[in-house]
C-alpha cells in the first residue's frame, strides 16, 4: 500500500509518501523564520503560506518516491488540533487529490500521529504511556494499541513549549526560543528551589504551566541584567553587562522545573494503568534535553522501553502523518469527502467510515 502523508496544522508544510517498507520520500518547507518578525505564527499568512507550497512540495515528493498519483491507496491529511485556516488549505488539496485519482482519504489525528512517529525508526510496543509535549499541547495518553488512545491528562492552560517559548520572548530569544534557552540550560546546575514545580500538590494528571512561566518572567523582570536590550541568538545572550552564567542557570532551573514536573505526572500515570510496557514522549519539545533525561531515567526505573523520536520526527512533518494514516487505513478506516477540520481545543472525532471500498 502507498500513503501520501500531508501537514498543515501550523508552520510548516510538509508532505510524505510511505509505504510498507517505512518512507519513501518527503519534503517540508518552515515558514519558521517569516514568523519570526512577528514573534508568534500569524495565521492568515501561514495558510497562505501552505497554499503557494503544498503543489509544489506534493510534486516533488512523489517524483523522488517514483510514485505517480493513480498509484497512490491513500491520502492522509493532518485534520486537527490546528490553526482552522491553515487545516483547510490541507484538508482541501488532499480532498481534490483523493476525487482525482481515487485513493481513500482518511483524516488523521496530528497529536496521534507524533505519539506514533517512533513506529518510523522501530516497531512500538503496547501498551504504552504516551507524553505529548509541543508548542501547543501537553496531553499524557493511554497507548493500547496504534489505533486506540485515551487521555489521561493535559494542560489547563498553557502547554509547556509555549511556556518555553514566552519565557524566551521574554528574553529577547529569536521566536520559537525554547530551543535557545535549552541550548543554555546545558551550561549550568539547575536551582531547584528558584521555581516552583506549578500544580502538582493533586492527585490529577493534568498540567499547568502559566504560574511557572509567569514566575520564570517574574524573574526575568527583576533582574534586567539577563535580559538581551535586542533581539538574540544563543551565541550572544544577555543585555548590557550581561551575566552568561545567571543567565544559563535560571533557563536549567526552567528546564528542571518543566521536566520534573512531567516526570511526576508521568510517574502517577504509571501507577494507576496497568500493564504499560514503554514510555513514548514526543512532539517539538521531546527535544529539550531536560526532558530527555528525566524521561529517560524513569523508563530505566520502571523497567519500560523508551521511545523518543529523532529530533527530525519530533518537529511537524509530514512523515508521521503519513504514517498514522497508513496504520488507520490498514485498519479498514476511512473519512469521506465531507472530512471536517478540526481547530485548536476540540477534541477530534473517531467518525471514520468504516470498510475499505
Ligand atoms: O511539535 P512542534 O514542532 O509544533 C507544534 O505542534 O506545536 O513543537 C514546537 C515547539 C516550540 O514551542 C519550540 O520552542 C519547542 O517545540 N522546542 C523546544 C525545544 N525544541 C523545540 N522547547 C524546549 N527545548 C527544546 N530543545
Ligand atoms: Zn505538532
């Protein structure tokens, strides 16, 4: 079976074909840096943005698989949580594509679809606790299976790459920052008691992460000196006088406080569910190394295998997509012409038309 995968959710365009054997092909175009001057994604120029790629980027991709578009079994679109506009430029071009050549369609799960991105490198196991952690989200799952997902917890507020990423603005970090500020982070000891671990006298599995942000800005505020007076990249942070060294210890004590914060909510988890055999953490901030290792090390002590996607497969792609559709259309799922996007804080919908012809 041939799967074009497509991705629109956000900032980037990306579009994949896999098949069988794993991935054949895929192109992704960032629109990374032209949201930068406005410091956070602007969406009518994203979807724009798709609009003008996604052809071209579609093209090329089939040409470098060798896979002509009747060849195709299936189109996998990413269908939601995303920017509502910037879904529909995507949904759209997999709908004609689909009512051209006659390959099924079928509407994917973008949150699902980085929770099973490992699967691309090497087989999964299941059952598994799956960590989300992206720009926009922060949800822990029950993994029972490729197909079947149940949320345990998620934020209330902001997820945690946008924590990161507001902090960063904060310090004057090019947007998205969190990666800059985890670049610092590496240099120094984290202080634990400089910020709280927000939200986790409960006995919930959600998050909160807005009263650490606010409270990382709190500090920012207080101490100009670590402030850059212009915008910076990672080689050059600190205002006036700057202090490299406090600098990168308040970005570790950040880190400290993200991580072992999901670290103990993942743990909860791993207590209440039964018979969880792996750990899979993904999305854009699964690259931050806190993360890693405090994810790392409670899979070593739990005695589960650790699943966490290259850097490459943790950011949006089209990869993952195209992945998840192959999975659901193995399945015998399917969507129809009238596939409806969904935007940002409502849940996607199981309403798959079930059969394959
Ligand atoms: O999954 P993703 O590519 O896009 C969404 O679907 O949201 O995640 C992007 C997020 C941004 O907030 C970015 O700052 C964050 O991932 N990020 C990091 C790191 N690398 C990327 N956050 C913390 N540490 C990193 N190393
Ligand atoms: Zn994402």
């Amino acid at each position: 079976m041939l799967c074009l995968g497509i991705e629109s959710s956000c900032d980037e365009t990306a579009v994949a074909v896999v098949s069988e054997g794993g991935l054949l092909a895929e192109r992704l175009a960032s629109q990374a840096d032209m949201h930068a001057l406005f410091g956070g994604v602007v969406p009518e120029i994203a979807a724009r943005e798709h609009l003008s790629v996604l052809p071209v980027l579609c093209r090329e991709a089939l040409a470098e698989a060798g896979v002509a578009p009747a060849d195709l079994n299936g189109v996998a679109v990413a269908r939601g949580p995303g920017l509502l506009g910037c879904l529909l430029v995507g949904l759209s071009f997999a709908k004609g594509f689909c009512l051209g050549t006659g390959a099924r369609l079928v509407g994917v799960n973008h949150l699902h679809a980085h929770l099973l991105a490992p699967g691309l490198e090497r087989e999964m196991v299941f059952p598994a606790l799956g960590l989300l952690v992206s720009g926009g989200h922060t949800h822990l799952y029950r993994m029972d299976s490729p197909g079947r997902f149940l949320l345990l917890g998620r934020t209330l507020d902001d997820a945690a790459g946008e924590a990161f990423d507001k902090v960063a603005k904060r310090l004057n970090f090019p947007y998205p920052g969190g990666r800059f500020l985890d670049e610092l982070a590496r240099e120094a000891e984290p202080d634990h008691d400089l910020f709280p671990r927000a939200y986790i006298d409960n006995d919930n599995l959600d998050f909160s992460f807005s009263g650490l942000k606010t409270a990382v800005v709190s500090h920012v505020d207080a101490h100009p000196g670590l402030r850059a007076a212009r915008m910076t990249g990672p080689g050059e942070p600190g205002g006036e006088g700057g202090d490299r060294a406090a600098l990168a210890r308040v970005c570790a004590s950040f880190n400290w406080a993200v991580s072992d914060t999901l670290r103990i909510k993942a743990e909860r988890a791993l207590d209440r569910e039964r018979g969880i055999r792996a750990l899979v953490v993904a999305g854009g901030v699964a690259a931050n190394s806190g993360i890693r290792t405090a994810m790392g090390d409670l899979a070593r002590r739990r005695g589960l295998e650790l699943f966490l996607p290259s850097p490459r497969l943790c950011t949006d792609n089209a990869a993952m997509v195209a992945h998840a559709g192959f999975l659901s259309l193995s399945m015998g799922r399917r969507h129809g012409l009238d596939l409806e996007a969904v935007p940002r804080g409502r849940v996607v919908p199981e309403d798959w038309l079930q059969g394959t012809d």
